[in-house]
C-alpha cells in the first residue's frame, strides 16, 4: 500500500501521525510525507533537515514543495501542485491537516487536499489539530484509530528530531505529545494511539492496514 501524509511545515505531521507512519513502515508500505511551507528566515534550513531527519527514524521519504508562507494563500497553483504529487505517487490514502484546524497555513492545505482529492478514489483522512495551540470550537470528531503502541518510542524520537521547536516550546511539548498518545490508547483499550478523522473511504484501510 503507498500512503502519504501532506502538511503544511516541518513538525506538523510527527506529533499527529508519527506512530501510524512507522507501524505503516516496519509492516512495509511505501510511505511519503508531503511538507508544503518553507517556513521562510534563518531557521528555514534547519527545520528542513529536522524533517528530513525524523522521516528517516520513522523509515519514511519525504518531499518538500518550497511554498513561501508569507504568500501562502488557498489558490489553483498550490491545488495544482498538489495534485501533481498525489499523481506521481498514486497513494491509497492520504492523511492530512484538519479543515479546522486555526492555523491558517494547515487550513490551507487541507483545502487544498480536499480539492486535489475531489475526482479521484483515494482514501482522505485527517489528523488532529496541531499542538500547541489548535483549540476551536469545531469539536474535532475522530472516527479511526490506530494502535501505536509498538511505535511510541519511534514517534517520540520523531518530535524530538525537531530540536528548534523542542527548545521553542520545551519539554511541555512532548510530553502533550507523548501524553495524548497514552489517553487515545486508553479509549481503545490498548497502550498508545493516534487518532484521525474519516473523510472519504473508498475501501477498506483496516483491511489494508494489516496486509
């Protein structure tokens, strides 16, 4: 199975998605993270190899698109771009910021994913809304789940490759990180989770999961 996860920057997706993208990995699909943001200044370069180094602990590629955000507007080139992603790939499901997510960089892609998304059978899922920050008063309602508990530990390396945004925000980060992980593996019943939001299923992902 090829799957690919699409973000707007460095570190939105590990935090979210990290533990499903290894469990995809060490059961030997083709994964492909997808970061759309150059988040622009000195640090521009450093949160690029961050995530070059965290798709490399999760066993993952990685594709950079270069948008500048002080531009980053919901626009057909960025559909464009996208989509022409999405095509070379061919994935069987892509995962992807939530529309309501209050960072308005994430809103944009996922917009974008959704129009890309729009005359093709692919399945569209969303992740959570980033931490820090992301509250709103559109609930976010998950509906899929998946057991990380044989990840955890790789996720949580994951985020920590971020360093500038672990010094940004500190300990108190991956500790939400590693802390939402444990309370979603308790409402499954299992020791880790990650949860994500249904948008679009066209065949079974629990099915192919395991294959």
């Amino acid at each position: 199975m090829r799957v690919m996860f699409i973000g707007a920057h460095p570190d939105d997706i590990e935090p979210q998605a990290g533990g499903t993208i290894a469990r995809l990995v060490n059961d030997g699909h083709n994964v492909l993270i997808v970061t759309v943001v150059n988040t622009g200044g000195e640090i521009s370069n450093t949160r690029k190899n961050e995530s070059i180094n965290a798709a490399k602990i999760l066993g993952a590629n990685i594709k950079h698109l270069g948008f500048d955000q002080k531009d980053f507007i919901f626009e057909r080139k960025i559909i464009q771009s996208i989509d022409s992603v999405v095509t070379d790939f061919n994935p069987d499901q892509i995962f992807t910021c939530w529309e309501y997510d209050t960072h308005q960089d994430h809103q944009v892609v996922s917009k974008s994913v959704l129009a890309a998304c729009r005359k093709n059978n692919i399945n569209l899922l969303y992740y959570e809304p980033i931490i820090p920050g992301g509250l709103t008063d559109h609930g976010f309602e998950s509906n899929y789940y998946v057991d990380i508990t044989d990840t955890i530990n790789q996720k949580i390396a994951s985020v920590k490759a971020h360093e500038s945004q672990v010094l940004k925000y500190g300990d108190a980060w991956v500790d939400a990180v590693y802390g939402r992980a444990k309370m979603w593996g308790f409402q499954i019943n299992t020791a880790y989770a990650e949860a994500f939001k249904a948008v679009k299923l066209f065949h079974s992902i629990i099915e192919r999961m395991s294959k």
